[in-house]
C-alpha cells in the first residue's frame, strides 16, 4: 500500500506547472509549448527599423532614409524631412500649353511661365514681348536693309549682299555756317564761360572733360549765393574728385567709395553729373543727397572756375561738352566752336532758341586754346530725323 502512494505523487508531481523553483520537476511537453511561443531577443543592428516576418518570433531589420534616392525597388523606409525634401525640390509636371512657346521661370518654384516665339517673316512690325527665331530675325534684318539701304554688290554664288550703302543720305550741319565745331577748348588758368543760369534745386549740369593740370583746390565750375556758403560746385578737395559744398543738405556715400574717398584728381577724360540726385563720375554714384526745400544761388553757373570770396578761382582743362537741364528741360547744350569771322573759341549752344545769341565767349583773361576741327557733318539715312 505505502508503495503504490509513493508511485501515485510521483506521477502527479509531472503534471505540476513549471515554477519559479528551479529544483521543481516539469513535463517536456509543457517545456516545448512554452518555447514555442517566446519571442527571440530583438537583432542587434544600429538605426535600422525592425519589421516582423510570417514566422513566430521572428523579426528583420530594414534601413531608414535620410534622403531619397532614384532606385525605384528600393525597400527602405525615408524619415518625414526626406520627403518633405524630395517634394520640395521635385519639378511639377510641365503643363501642355500652346504650341511654339518657350518655358520661363515664374516668381512661383515649381510653377512654370511661357514666351511665345516671334515667327513674323514679314514687316517685323508687331511690338510683342516675345523670343524671336534666328530664322525670323535674318528675315527681318534683310527686309530692313533693303528697304533702307542699297545693296552695293552681291556675292557671285550665293547671291547674297555683302556690301551694303547708305540710300538717298540726308546731310545735316552741327553748327550753322559761320562756325567751326572743336574736338575741345582747353583752359590756361585765366578763362572762363558765365552761362547766364543761377542754380536751384531742380540743375542738373553733365561735364565731357579732361584736366591739363590740377590743384588740391582747383575748380571745374561753380555757383554760388553768397561768400563762401551754400555752393553748388564741381571741384577738388585735397586732390579728390568731389564737390566741395553743396546746398542739398546730408549726403551719404553709396559708390564704391565715400565721397573723402574719391578718385584723386588724373590728367583722364571723364565725365561729371551733379543734381540734386548725387554726384556721379563716369556713370559711377558717389554721392546722394537729401533735398532742402528750396535753394538759388546769387551767382551764375560758370564754366572752368567759380567765384569764392569775391574772386575767381580757376581750373585748367579741356571742355569737350556741357549740357544743363533745369528738371528735365535742357536749357544748354554746349559744343566748342570757333567763329570764322573773327576766330573767337568758345561754347556754341545747340539748344539754344536764337542763333544770334547761341555762340558763348570767354568772360575772363586772355583765350582758350582750340582743339582739333571736328565734323559739321551729320549723314541721317532715309531722311530719319
């Protein structure tokens, strides 16, 4: 009897759940079932994601996408700023729209624009915004040239003109007879041109000139109200181009130098623009001013110096051109002439209303010295004025 109940609890001990005692005894059957079902430790693969698979427990890794590549069997997984990326820099679709347009940029990205091509081969008389064919342009140009011109001679093969000649030429004069046009008139140091405008806010005066000498305090011309105060002045301080006062309050340098920095003086040809805009050499801004309300000069404007402290301080230089522009109204157009009846150099102003009073002689000592004769000729083809 004690033998079959010592048998009887060895046979329920076998059935008894595995414990967290490791001395306890469990069944091979439940020790399977248990493995069966457990899931494996994670693979150790660094920043990849883990995907499962169709076994139990089982899992793979698959690479994450800092940026989209061009496969397109590619199984990794891009992160948000990646496509955001990619969509930010993909080209929309380009759109169907006319025929014989030209894609352009818009201010939009990925939104595209359209030219049209000029395809006109006949007059070239339409004013379109348009992009026009080598094929056209040819057309066109030889229409022109035909219509305008004179073919001169022709290549023998091709038939084609090669030299072209100026058809029914109008000849115009510079000056009216009785004077001679001037390449320049060149100062000395004791000449000077008074041209009868005082300055206001609205002058405008543009310079052609080219210095025979300097000084650190020489004048190119000058106007002013009073001794030594408000001025409007083309001049050097220290050697430097600049204008030494002006009337149009603050200025601030907005060139590729400030205006103490500006060119030194040089024995070149350049060119001076003064208004109430700025100062400008040779297309260059120097300087920018800020308008006052209101501004006139008791002085006259005048050529080769200006007044300072009751005398005249002069500049020496050769004066190719001078126009003066009171807003946009051009009051002077100054071109160096020389009169056949007394060979008297000076200024003739091409703007001027009265021929009579269009020629401006020196006011100051001595004379200017004349440059080179220049052309009274001016061709105007096809009668074009």
């Amino acid at each position: 009897m004690k033998k079959l109940l010592s048998l009887l609890l060895i046979i329920c001990s076998i059935g008894v759940a595995y414990a967290d005692d490791k001395s306890t005894v469990t069944s091979l059957k439940y020790v399977t079932d248990e493995l069966n079902t457990r899931q494996d430790k994670f693979g150790a693969n660094d920043s990849k994601a883990m995907t499962f698979t169709n076994a139990a427990g089982g899992n793979l890794p698959r690479d994450v996408k800092e940026s989209l590549g061009t496969s397109t069997s590619d199984n990794g997984l891009p992160t948000v700023s990646a496509v955001n990326t990619g969509l930010e820099n993909k080209q929309d679709e380009i759109g169907a729209v006319n025929t014989n347009t030209v894609v352009t940029y818009t201010g939009t990205p990925g939104t595209l624009g359209q030219k049209g091509i000029y395809q006109d081969t006949g007059t070239y008389a339409a004013q379109q915004n348009n992009l026009i064919q080598a094929s056209t342009f040819n057309a066109a140009l030889r229409n022109g040239l035909e219509n305008e011109f004179v073919c001169a001679d022709r290549d023998p093969v091709s038939n084609q003109c090669w030299l072209w000649t100026i058809d029914n030429a109008t000849e115009e004069t510079l000056l009216p007879d009785g004077y001679t046009p001037l390449e320049y008139i060149e100062s000395t140091g004791t000449q000077y041109i008074d041209t009868g405008v005082k300055a206001n806010l609205n002058t405008r005066v543009v310079l052609d000139f080219q210095l025979s000498s300097y000084n650190n305090n020489g004048y190119i011309l000058g106007s002013r109200t009073s001794q030594n105060t408000n001025a409007f002045i083309i001049g050097s301080n220290s050697g430097k181009f600049v204008n030494t006062t002006f009337p149009f309050a603050q200025f601030d340098s907005v060139g590729p130098t400030s205006v103490q920095q500006a060119p030194n003086f040089d024995l070149n040809r350049h060119v001076y623009e003064l208004s109430s805009d700025g100062f400008y050499i040779d297309g260059i801004l120097y300087t920018r001013y800020s308008n006052s309300t209101s501004f006139s000069t008791q002085e006259n404007i005048t050529l080769f110096g200006r007044y300072s402290s009751g005398a005249f301080a002069y500049g020496i230089y050769r004066l190719y051109s001078f126009k003066l522009y009171d807003g946009n109204n051009l009051i002077h157009s100054f071109v160096p002439a020389k009169r056949t009846r007394d060979n008297a150099i000076g200024m003739y102003d091409l703007a001027a209303p009265n021929p009579e009073t269009a020629f401006y002689m020196n006011a100051g000592g001595g004379t200017f010295i004349d440059g080179p004769n220049a052309s009274n000729v001016m061709y105007i083809p096809q009668n074009q004025i």
